[in-house]
C-alpha cells in the first residue's frame, strides 16, 4: 500500500471551496467524469474513457470540512482505497489537503496525477465564479 498525499493552497475561503466540494453530486472540478449518479452513501461516476466507478462516502463532516470516501467498485484490480479530504482556512486563504491510500502501489502516479488535475480545475472553477 502507497499513500498519496497533495496539498494545495487557494486564494479564497474553505466555506466556498467546501461548498464546491461537499456537493458530492457536482463534478465541474474532476476531469473526466461525464455524470454523477448518487445512490444512499454512493456515488457513481460514469468516467470519460474508464466506464463505470463506484465511491462509498465514509465522513461526511460539514463542522470540520472533511470528506472520507473509498472506491468499491472500478475497472482496475485494486485491493485497498481511501481517500480523505480536509479544508483548513490559513490567513483568509484555504488549504486543501487530500489524501488517498491505494493498494496495488502500481496506480499510485496515475491516482497522483488525476489528483492534482482536480486541484487545477478546481482553481479554474473558482475564478470562473
């Protein structure tokens, strides 16, 4: 098991970018998904070029801005994931703190990579609102 940490700072408040973010239905700042369909404490992507995958949301913590979810179903063998989310206000601005554990460690550079193209969009979204 590998763990991906990323984090990244935003010029603007943790309740606008937590409000993007807890919107587990919202997918303008993930590239790549086509839709998101919300089922209980699930959520389903239907993802450009890599079909169908399916999320349990663990933690849900508006007070604390955290987000916990774990992949159950993809179209890669993986064996372990979770991933967890946590905004932090520093001096006005947000910091944005993900991290995601991932076993086989094989998709962790592409787990890494699709990690900070969210964070970029998610600056994108931001200055378009």
């Amino acid at each position: 098991m590998i763990t991906i940490k990323e984090k990244k700072e935003f010029k603007a408040s943790p309740e606008i970018i937590w409000e993007i973010v807890s919107n587990i239905s919202r997918s303008d700042w993930v590239p790549g998904v086509e839709s998101i369909e919300l089922d209980g404490n699930k959520r389903i992507f239907k993802m450009t070029g890599m079909g169908r995958l399916v999320e349990e949301i663990i933690e849900f913590n508006h007070e604390n801005m955290e987000l916990s979810y774990s992949a159950i179903e993809t179209v890669i063998p993986i064996q372990h994931h979770l991933a967890k989310i946590k905004l932090s206000k520093m001096e006005g601005n947000t910091i944005f703190e993900w991290t995601q554990e991932i076993d086989p460690p094989e998709f962790s550079e592409a787990i890494r990579q699709g990690m900070l193209s969210s964070l970029d969009q998610l600056e994108k979204v931001l200055k378009n609102s």
